[in-house]
C-alpha cells in the first residue's frame, strides 16, 4: 500500500504532521477525521512534489465579492456545503482564490466550521469575514450573511474606485508635464543654447535659468531617479513604522482638499463596516476591534481602539467617538439616537450611504477643482520656458531692425 504524508490540526488546533498507509486519499482523509484531525494538506510520498513558489497572485476584493454572492445564492438553493466550494472553486480563474477554496473545502470536508477552515486563509478572509461567517453559522442564517458581505465588499469596491479616480487624473497630468518639461530640457534646449552662443547674444535673466537647468538635466538626469527611488523607499519605511503610519495619514486627513474627501470615505467605511457586523450578530466589543483593524488608518484606528476601552468601561459609544475628534458632529449624534432607540445597526447603514454618496459628490468636486489647475500649471511650466527660448531672439531682432 502506498504510504502518505499528511499536515493539518487537532481538535486543539495544534499543528501535526505525520504518514499513513492506506489505499487512497480519501481513505487518509477518512482515516484522520476519525482521530479529530483536520487535514491541510496529503501527498502520496515519493511521487508527488511542488515547485518552488516564485510568487503569489492577488485576489482582488471583487472576485471575493462575486464568491460570495454565488456561495449565497447556492446555499438559499439547498446545495451542500462542501459541494458549493467544490463547484465555485472549479469555476474560479485565479490559481491562489482556486487553492484556497480548495483548502477550505478539504476542512469543511474533514469535519471543520467554516469560519474555522477560512481562518486558515488570513490573507483572503480577514477577520471580518470569519467572524460574520462564525454569527451566521450559529444564527443559522449563512446565506443572508453571504450576502451581507457581497453587498459589503462591492461597496468598498465602489469606494476605492472613487478614490482611484480621484487620484489618476492629477497624477496622470503632473507625470506628463514632468515628461514634457524634461524633454523640452534635455533635447530642444541646447539646440537654442548652442545657436545664442554662437551668435554671442546677451541673454536675459529667464533664459539663463533655463539653460542651467538643462545643463543639470543634462548632466545629472540619474539624480531624479535616483531620488525617487530613495523618497519612495523612505516613505515606505516610515509607512511601516506604527508612529509614522500614524503621522502620514494625520498630515492626509488635515490636508485642505484632499483631506475632507479622505475623512469622508475614512467615516463612511467605518460605518459600514461596523454597521454590518453589528447587523449580523457580532458583539459591539469585537465589532470596534475588527472595524478598527480594518479601516486602514491609523488615525482612526488608534481612536477606534479608545472607543473600545471606553465602552469596555461601561460608558456609552457615543462620548468617545466625540472626544476622539475624528468623526463630524452628526455622525456622533447620529449614532447617538440610534444607541438610544435601540437601532444602532440600521442608523450606521444610513450614515454609511450618506457618506458613500457625499464621496462621489467630494471626487467630482476634486476633479473640477483640479482639472484647471492641472491645465493653468502644465501651461505656465510649459509656455514658460518656451518664452524664455525666445526672448533672446526678440531682442536680436529688435537690435537688427534699430
């Protein structure tokens, strides 16, 4: 009989790795489930191997929530468990979102909750999602919580993608302006140069500037790339460090334009995050710590975290989400009615959808702002130095016809 290797956990939850000698893998499977282990993975020994790993693909946040609107859709049909995940992990194009799915039915098979088998898989199902799935598994409502969080998750799709489009267009143009301005520069500069020193014109003030600078470009264009790559690196290292997460994303917040829309999607996230898993059955202890790990904001993570220990303290929600001064004036009191009439969760949904709809509204905005002044800038860089070429030639034919 062939002789198999096997990883998975106990009923503690303690890793274990061992061989068994059985006909199959089922019969390994079925073996284990016996002894209450859960198996994460079985190879037959000396005939199967992976490759090394060169990489791993994303699973974008839509594809997740497509996953979850079909697995919805197949429990409210009365499909079995373990045969939804096989189908949904059959039809799926991503290898990583196919593996896991895969894992997670192997779990779900070997006698595993399914909270607990996609807790195996953090990367994908963050803690939001186990723990809504765990209320709906015990509420017996596991297809209204699949649903709950498809409608979440393309929410929060929604929002990135107004943020994103907040941010392409004045990237886009400062980039093309950068490319432009660094090409006048480097290739039609000189050209002018090398003519007004051979002609020996006296050059204005403007047209000095203009040439020094491509003569730097000229001779050191590495350095602006060198120093993006250094500004990128440090920036990235500040990003990691807990107290420069936090002082990047206080300078956004309390910036002039950008910040008020930041506020905004950073409010409106954090109500419908916990809005949905007050609605689906999780405490309001746990509900703030999952909302405030996240959010993706230190800011409003650390004030989040306050706003846990308080209501830990026996004091009310609404207190501390005043004093935190992140959060407007009438969302606090807007929770604060809903605290009070008993019907917070449905309280946090409607400033959710406000605050989702005043997004679109601030990136609209944003890009009406931004287009003349992207528009005005790219003209003055750009008619600038083409007017500092030409003033030496104004005053050569000025000279010539006096």
């Amino acid at each position: 009989m062939p002789v198999f290797t096997f990883k998975g956990t106990d009923a503690l939850g303690k890793r274990i790795s061992g061989e068994r000698v059985a006909e199959s893998k089922s019969a390994v499977q079925h073996q284990l489930r016996r002894e209450r282990i859960v198996p994460k993975a079985i190879k037959e020994k000396g005939k199967e191997f992976t490759l090394p790993k060169l990489g791993t693909s994303k699973v974008a946040t839509k594809d997740i929530a497509i996953f979850f609107r079909q697995f919805s859709v197949m429990i409210d049909a009365g499909l079995p468990l373990v045969q939804c995940l096989e189908i949904l992990a059959g039809n799926q194009e991503n290898p990583a979102f196919q593996k896991c799915l895969t894992g997670v039915r192997t779990s779900v098979e070997g006698g595993s909750t399914l909270s607990n088998a996609m807790r195996q898989f953090p990367k994908i199902f963050d803690d939001l999602t186990t723990n809504m799935i765990e209320a709906g598994e015990a509420g017996g409502i596991l297809d209204t919580i699949l649903q709950r969080l498809a409608t979440y998750l393309e929410k929060i799709v929604k929002l990135r993608s107004a943020v994103k489009s907040a941010l392409i267009y004045p990237v886009s143009v400062i980039s093309i302006a950068a490319l432009v301005v660094g090409a006048l520069l480097k290739f039609v500069v000189p050209i002018f140069a090398n003519m007004f020193s051979s002609m020996g014109a006296t050059l204005p003030l403007p047209t000095q500037i203009v040439i020094s600078l491509s003569n730097f470009v000229g001779r050191f264009w590495w350095v602006f790339f060198v120093l993006g790559i250094v500004g990128f690196l440090v920036l990235r290292y500040v990003r990691q460090q807990p107290e420069g997460r936090y002082a990047t994303d206080k300078i956004l917040l309390n910036s002039p334009v950008l910040g008020i829309v930041l506020r905004k999607i950073a409010v409106a996230r954090f109500t419908r995050t916990l809005g949905t898993l007050i609605t689906s059955g999780v405490p309001i202890l746990e509900g703030l710590a999952i909302t405030a790990r996240t959010s993706g904001n230190a800011v409003l993570e650390r004030a989040l975290m306050k706003v846990r220990k308080s209501v830990e303290e026996g004091r009310t929600i609404v207190d501390p989400l005043r004093e935190s001064g992140v959060f407007p004036n009438m969302v606090t009191q807007m929770i604060g009615v809903g605290e009070a009439t008993g019907a917070m969760d449905a309280m946090l949904q409607k400033i959710a959808d406000f605050y989702e709809d005043e997004v679109d509204a601030a990136t609209k905005n944003l890009l009406t702002l931004m287009e003349p002044i992207m528009i005005a800038f790219l003209g003055i860089v750009v008619g600038g130095i083409v007017i500092s070429l030409y003033l030496p030639m104004f005053s050569m034919i000025a000279k010539l016809s006096g």
